[in-house]
C-alpha cells in the first residue's frame, strides 16, 4: 500500500478490504448524540462490553447474552478463541485452509502453536474430508474463514456440520469467522456455525465490514459456555475494555438501520465481481470466481505472484493487488484483488490490457 501511494502515475488500489460505501445514517446521528452528551458516558464501560449491546446481538445470534463478548474487532475476538483453545485443549496445532488470511497462522506463531494447513478446493471452499485427514489429537482449533479471505469461497450447512462433528471427536474448538457474513451472492449458501447445538463452537464477527466502519473497532465473539470466563478474563488483561462511544453509535445503527442497507451491498459486489472476472477472462487468466466476500485471486500465466511482480503492476499498469505468496503456500503464483473500490471497471480494463 505504501509503494502505491508514493508510485508515480494514477494507482487504482485493490489491496485493502475498506469498504468505499458510507456508513448507516443513524450511525452518525448516533455519535453526535453521544458526543452532546453526559460526560459521564465518556468513561469505562462493562469489560463485556454495552448491555444493549450484547443483548442486540444475543437476540439476533439466537444466544444465551452470557456467550456474548464485545472485542476490539473481530482480530481481537480471534485471538482470544485462538489463545483459549491452545490453553484449553491438549493439542497445538491450528488448522487452516490454504490459502489463508495471513493473520491465522501468524498469530498461531506468535501464540507459540503450529499451523497446519488444508489445500482449498479450485472453488475455493474447503473439503472437510481433507480436513479429516489432518486432525488428531493434536488438533487444538480448526479455524475457518467464510466467506473466506482470499478465495471468495462460502462454507455451506453440510461443510461446517462435518467440521462440527470433527472437533467435538477431537475435542478440539471450531472457531468460525464470519465477518463477511452480510456478502453472499447465493441464497442458502451461507450457514452459520451457530445453527449446530455444540459447544466446540466459537463464532467471531464485527461491524467493520457490514456497515463499512473498520476504523471503529467494534467486533464481538460468541463463545461456549465453557470457555466463556477464560475468554473475558483474558480480554479484560490485554485490553481492560472497548470504545464505548463507537459500541453505543453500533448499536443505534443495529436498531435503526433498514435491512435494505445491508441488501444492496452484496448486490453491488457482485455485479463487480462480474464486471472484474470478464477482464481476467478477455487476459486469458486463472482465477477463483467469489461466491461471497470482498476478493478475486487471479493467476497470470509467466506472472507469480510476488511482492516486487506486484510493484511492477503498480508501476506498469496502475494497479495495486496483494502478492498470493502472502496467503500460504498452495497460490504463490496467485495474486488477490479487493473489489472494494468504484474503480473496478477501470482497473479490470487496465489488467486485460497489461496481459493481453
């Protein structure tokens, strides 16, 4: 992202998932009432997080409020099922689909666990027997991403059902990301892990994505009941508590905001996902057509996918992807653009042209 900005010449950038579309109205009308309120409300709020809060997304997850744990994104609410289920359970390996969003297995790393890793489908889903065929008793999490950063892939009911049954065999933690949940172009292709009665499941999820605020850091998890206390006290001693200004504007945007908001996004998305897969086929390129998400990976045939070839398209075509070899090891020669820009249709010419 640095090289784009100081790139000579116009750069359409595809690397981040920021999304370009406003946020809800009663999301600002929110903040100027906090804002014009008691400075009372400006100090600490519960370590859980807002009541009401908890209480809004309990009812909507059809969860007991008590599993509900407000974090600081969903990166937060990540780690904190990552760094449990390595305590909880016997085994440190975290299991993965490759390729994989990078902060999976870097934070597997830093939690001092081993990655390990399951090929996705061309698709880019995730075959729970090659799943299977990896977990053990060494197994501590399998952790999925759906609709899934990079590949677009969506994990449907009978996937995670199978996933389900494997870390209750296994005694292990699924902990399933679901922060893209608000962008599937299919109907019925999506299902959450919350709709299987285990308690091998973890849900995290934010508001960063569906109401377009990455920058307010309002993310939550659903826990199961028995790692419930861990999980808040491990919150509470790495970050005492989160805003509670941008909570109480999430939750007025929860209770105010029509559904028709949410719809129209993954309306527009797909219609890029459209527009950006026609130029990939005019380049003669490889790719994965997204079922959900934000993302395309795309492979150039002569063109891996590396951080200096992805300077060099900054340079010579003006556009600005992620290197493949970022996301594992099975799309090296991949490289993955974020359709979160109004600029796709330009940027997409701009490819077809630079590989034709």
């Amino acid at each position: 992202m640095e090289y784009a900005v100081a790139a000579d010449g116009d750069v359409i950038d595809m690397v981040s998932g920021t999304p370009d579309w406003e946020a809800p109205e009663a999301l600002r009308a929110g903040l100027k009432r906090y804002a014009d309120g008691d400075s009372g409300t400006f100090q600490y709020p519960p370590s859980e997080g807002l009541l009401g809060l908890q209480e809004a997304i309990a009812e909507r997850r059809g969860v007991d409020i008590e599993r509900v744990v407000i974090t600081n994104g969903a990166g937060e609410a990540n780690y904190l099922g990552m760094a449990t289920a390595l305590k909880r359970f016997s085994g440190d390996e975290m299991v993965m689909a490759d390729p994989v969003y990078p902060y999976y297995h870097k934070r597997t790393e830093m939690l001092d666990g081993s990655p390990r890793f399951v090929e996705s489908d061309s698709d880019g889903t995730l075959d729970p027997d090659a799943v299977r065929s990896v977990v053990g008793d060494e197994t501590a999490a399998i952790v999925i991403n759906s609709p899934n950063n990079p590949t677009g892939g969506v994990y449907g009911r009978e996937t995670k059902r199978e996933l389900v049954e494997l870390a209750e065999k296994y005694d292990a933690l699924l902990l399933s990301d679901e922060v893209y949940d608000r962008f599937v172009y299919a109907d019925g292709a999506f299902e959450t892990a919350l709709s299987f009665d285990s308690e091998h499941v973890a849900v995290t999820n934010s508001f960063s994505k569906s109401m377009a605020i990455t920058g307010f850091r309002v993310g939550y998890g659903v826990f199961p009941p028995d790692l419930v206390d861990a999980i808040r006290t491990r919150h509470m001693l790495v970050n005492v508590t989160s805003s509670r200004p941008t909570q109480r504007a999430v939750l007025d945007a929860l209770e105010e905001t029509p559904e028709a908001y949410y719809e129209q996004n993954p309306v527009m998305l797909e219609e890029r996902a459209r527009t950006f897969c026609a130029a990939l086929d005019r380049a003669g390129a490889e790719y994965t057509r997204p079922q959900g998400g934000f993302y395309v990976m795309a492979r150039f045939d002569g063109y891996p996918g590396t951080l200096e070839n992805t300077e060099r398209l900054i340079d010579e075509a003006g556009v600005a992807g992620m290197p493949g070899n970022a996301f594992g090891e099975t799309r090296t020669d991949w490289l993955r653009f974020a359709l979160v820009t109004p600029r796709v249709t330009e940027a997409a010419d701009r490819l077809a042209a630079y590989f034709s």
